[in-house]
C-alpha cells in the first residue's frame, strides 16, 4: 500500500516548482525537425527534438491543417516523459487552447500510463489538465493513399504483422521511432531481412531530462506506446498513409497488479483500451479518415510464437530484450542478456513450436535449463509474486505453456519445467484454446482476413 505520510513528504517536495506547462512546438517544414518546448512554471525548462527525414509530400491545405493537429497531439503526449520528473498537480497548455475532450484524454492517459511509475516511487498520480476551450474543432477529411504504415519493434509480434500484410498483398512501409536518433540493431536487422521500404523518426529526448534523472527527479516507466502511436499519425499524414497497423497483442490488455478497483497496466498504451480511445481523439480531433488498430489483438502471445516460429529467416536477427534498446547507444545490448522476464518468456513461448538445439541457439543459452531462472519463471506462472512489469503474456498463458512442455518430449525433463510444471495442472482445453482468436478487438472486417493469411 502507498504510505500518506510518504506522499506528503514527496509532493510537497516536488510541488516546489510548480505547473507543468505546455510551452511551444514548431515544425521546420525543409528540415522535417519537429521542436517541443516544456517548462515548470518556477523551474527546468526541457526541448525534446523529432526529426522527420525528407522529402515529404506536397500536402493541401486539408492535410497541412491535420498535420498540425497531429503535432499538438505528440506535443501533449510527449509531454509525459517530462511531467513526471517532479509531477505536480496541474498541467497548462500555453500553446493553444485545449478542449475538455482532449484533456480528458490526456489526464486518462497520463494517470494510467503513469500507474506502474507511481506504484513503484510508491506516490499518486493525479493530473488536472487545465482545458481552455469548450467546442472541438471539426474533424478534417483527407483523401490519403490507400495504404498501411506498420510499426516495426525487432520482436516476434510486429514480424508476424508484417508477413500477414505482405501475404495478403498489402501495401505497407515499416515504420520506427529510433531513441536517440540511432535504429536499434534488432530494428534494423529485421527491416533489412524484410526488404521493405521504410521511415525512421528520430526522437531526441531533452538533455535537461537526463541530468535531472542523475539527480533528484522521479524516474520510471511512461506509456511510450502512446508517444510512437501519436508519432505515427504524423507520419502516415506528411507521407501518405490512411491506415497505421500496430502488433500489440491479447495479453497486453491484461493488468500487472491489481489494488482494490486499480489495476496496473505496464503495456496500459499498448491496451485495447488505449487502442480504442487513441482512434476515437483521432477520428474527433484530426480525421476520420485515418485507420488506426493492432492487427494481433484476436491472438494470445502463444499464437503469435506459434506463427513465428514458421517465419525461419528472421530467427537470427529478431530480439525482444529490452537492452537492446536503451536510449543511449554505447550502453545497448548486442545479445539475448538471458536474465531478464521477456528473455524467459519468449524463449518460453517459443520452446513448443522450435527445435532445442536451435533455440538455445538463437539465444545463447537454454533458459530452461538454467537453474538461475527458476524465480523469474515462478513469476510468469503466477507461482510468486505478480506478472512482471514488462511486455510478457498472461499469467495463465505462461502456466499453460510451462505445464504443456512436460508433455513434450524434448522438454519434458528440463529442469524448469520438472520443478514447476507439477505445481501447474495441464488442462488440454484451455491449452488448445491459446490458439484460437480472441473476439476483443477493433480489428476492421477487411483486415482479419488479412490476419489469416499467416497462419
């Protein structure tokens, strides 16, 4: 539970500086460089930088009047990164004025994109966002060209994504936010194999921001999913893209930790919830004419392992394990690290459908093997503890997946699995039923037929 007296001693500590504002942003329409300007109104100051690569389109007044709704969008949620160095009660937007609409939604998101981040600096995040305006300027129609703008994340989901589109003849381009300006090796390994075009914006995150970390600021998990969704809007609109597919999947609606009627989402951006709220601002505040969902979203993890595991030319270069994709380059790591909840639950996830030989090759060690993960796969079976604050299946899925494999021969007597599997009961009916669609989506008519096509 959070201690009141803790939380008093923190925001009387971060109050100090008072509202966070929403200063400015500019956009150089030669350069593609996107400023965003936030202040404390009594103290640091932070300019974050996105670049994106020209040449653009020549837009109409339509599309440039979108393109600059779309900017404010990525000013507001950007925002958060920088917020919630010293979070403090209110939030104003200097910049133009704001609907209530939109800073509900805002407030929506940064509280629960922010849940994980107070859960563990043990504080409450409560955002006033100050709204200035009544009415919502109409949405703009555009006419853009009929084609897909798909994220690409170097893991398993988005590599499935893009082979589903590619199978069904769609076009698309791959589409990454590179933190600190620099493509992450596994990203870019992945967009080479795939031989598709591709964009990458560059995000540079304010140098204040770092400094302050190294010091006295709050420090934590940010719905960055958010960032890069509002990233994308901009993108498919200066390029031209009516549809932007992401490859969030069934589990990441699934909530870490559960307080009383709070849940704590770590993937709360990668939500369904998100999904639908984010296409409804943007359908009410840009346009109605740009698509916006995750193709996965019918599939558990295990599917999508399941459908990877056939995608044999992207084995050696996918990697999901977040170090290697740390905002500073030099400190990214270049391997599977092995020690981490989405190394075990890949490798997990995975270890029905792959050879064990070439799985233990693909990630430089036998994870179920190895003694030293027995407390990080208790965790993944919901034996101890909670779901780990990271991108990782459903309790339920992780305790099926670990109970089947002592059903499969080449697993069965892997010491990981002979620990814990008894301890987890196999149900064959619910183990089946990883492998069929889930009907919680926002997944359009026309797209899940393009979801079977990789099967």
């Amino acid at each position: 539970m959070v201690s009141s007296i803790l939380i008093e001693k923190k925001a009387s500590k971060l109050s100090n500086y008072g509202d966070f504002l929403f200063k400015r942003y500019a956009f150089d329409t030669t350069s593609g460089n996107l400023s965003l300007l936030y202040k404390y109104a009594e103290g640091p100051q932070f300019e974050e930088k996105l670049a994106f690569p020209p040449p653009f389109r020549a837009l109409s007044p339509a599309e440039t009047a979108a393109l600059d709704r779309a900017f404010r969008l990525i000013f507001l949620l950007s925002g958060v990164s920088y917020y919630k160095s010293y979070i403090p009660k209110t939030l104003r937007c200097e910049a133009f004025a704001l609907s209530h609409s939109m800073a509900s939604f805002i407030e929506k998101t940064y509280r629960n994109g922010l849940a994980e981040f107070a859960y563990k600096n043990n504080i409450v995040v409560e955002p006033h966002v100050a709204a200035t305006a009544i009415d919502i300027p109409s949405p703009i129609s555009l006419a853009l060209p009929r084609r897909s703008l798909t994220p690409i994340g170097g893991g398993k989901d988005s590599v499935v994504t893009v082979e589903c589109l590619r199978k069904a003849e769609e076009s698309q381009t791959l589409f990454v936010v590179a933190g600190g300006g620099i493509v992450a090796a596994p990203i870019r390994e992945t967009i080479s194999y795939a031989k598709l075009p591709s964009i990458a914006v560059k995000r540079i995150i304010s140098p204040t921001l770092l400094e302050l970390n190294k010091k006295d600021a709050l420090n934590g998990h940010v719905p960055i999913t958010a960032i890069v969704s509002s990233i994308a809007v901009a993108t498919a609109i200066l390029y031209g893209f009516d549809t932007i597919i992401f490859s969030n999947e069934q589990s990441a609606s699934a909530p870490n930790v559960r307080l009383g009627n709070l849940e704590i989402n770590h993937q709360y951006s990668k939500s369904l919830s998100f999904e639908v709220d984010f296409a409804n601002v943007i359908h009410a505040h840009i346009s109605p004419d740009i698509n916006y969902f995750s193709l996965l979203r019918p599939l558990t993890e295990a599917e999508i392992a399941r459908r990877f595991a056939k995608l044999e030319g992207y084995h050696p270069v996918f990697r999901s394990c977040n170090t290697a994709f740390r905002q500073e380059e030099k400190e990214r790591g270049k391997t599977w690290c092995c020690a981490c909840p989405k190394c075990r639950f890949v490798f997990l996830a995975l270890a029905p459908f792959l050879d064990k030989e070439k799985l233990t090759q693909i990630f430089g060690a036998n994870l179920l093997a190895d003694p030293f993960q027995l407390e990080g796969y208790r965790e993944l079976c919901g034996l101890s503890a909670h779901k780990p604050f990271e991108c990782v299946g459903e309790i339920e899925e992780s305790a099926l997946l670990m109970s089947g494999l002592s059903r499969f021969k080449a697993w069965k007597d892997a010491p990981i699995v002979k620990l814990l599997a008894p301890s987890l009961p196999f149900d064959e009916q619910k183990f089946n039923a990883l492998f069929a669609n889930r009907t919680a989506h926002a997944v359009p008519e026309k797209y899940l037929g393009m979801l079977n096509a990789c099967r």
